[in-house]
C-alpha cells in the first residue's frame, strides 16, 4: 500500500494545527518557514524534517499553504508547478 506523503509550509499557529491535522491522516513528512527558528520547533514538535525553502522540500503528494496571506499565491504557484496537490489558506492572493 502506497503512503500519502505531506508537507506543510508556514509554521506558525495554523501551520502548525494543519501538520498536526495532517499526522492524523497521513504521512507528514516536512515543514517548511522561512524562520529557522519556526521551521526547528515545528518539525522537532511534530518529527519531521524541516525547511527554510520550498525549493528544499522533497516531493510530496500535497501541502498546506499556512503561509502569510501575501505569499498565499506564489508558495501555491511554485508547487503546483512541482505537481503537487496544494491546500491553500485563504485568501488565496491578496
């Protein structure tokens, strides 16, 4: 049986709760901020490796968009360009 890999990017309060969400119905396997020290204590909280770049992430079957509503449109462009399924927060631009 094949796993349904995730990944979550923004790791802040809501980013958090979607990895958590995540680990409940699926491999999540990354997080990604572009704060170390966010990306560290979400990846070490839920353990799982973590990122200060999308353009680290391995690929994965879908992500999380829980990013700052600014950078909603660009992190969900860049991944979808990568084919991966994408859920984004809203707003999806601003």
């Amino acid at each position: 049986m094949s796993t349904f890999k995730t990944a979550v990017v923004g790791c802040g309060g809501i980013g958090k709760a979607h990895g958590k969400a995540w680990k409940n119905v699926a491999e999540l396997t990354a997080v990604v901020d572009l704060n170390p020290e966010k990306a560290k204590e979400a990846g070490e909280m839920l353990g799982v490796a973590w990122y200060t770049s999308i353009d680290d992430l391995p690929q994965v079957d879908a992500v999380s968009v829980a990013t700052p509503p600014q950078a909603h449109y660009g992190v969900t462009k860049a991944l979808l360009m990568r084919d991966m399924h994408v859920f984004c927060e809203k707003p999806m631009t601003v």
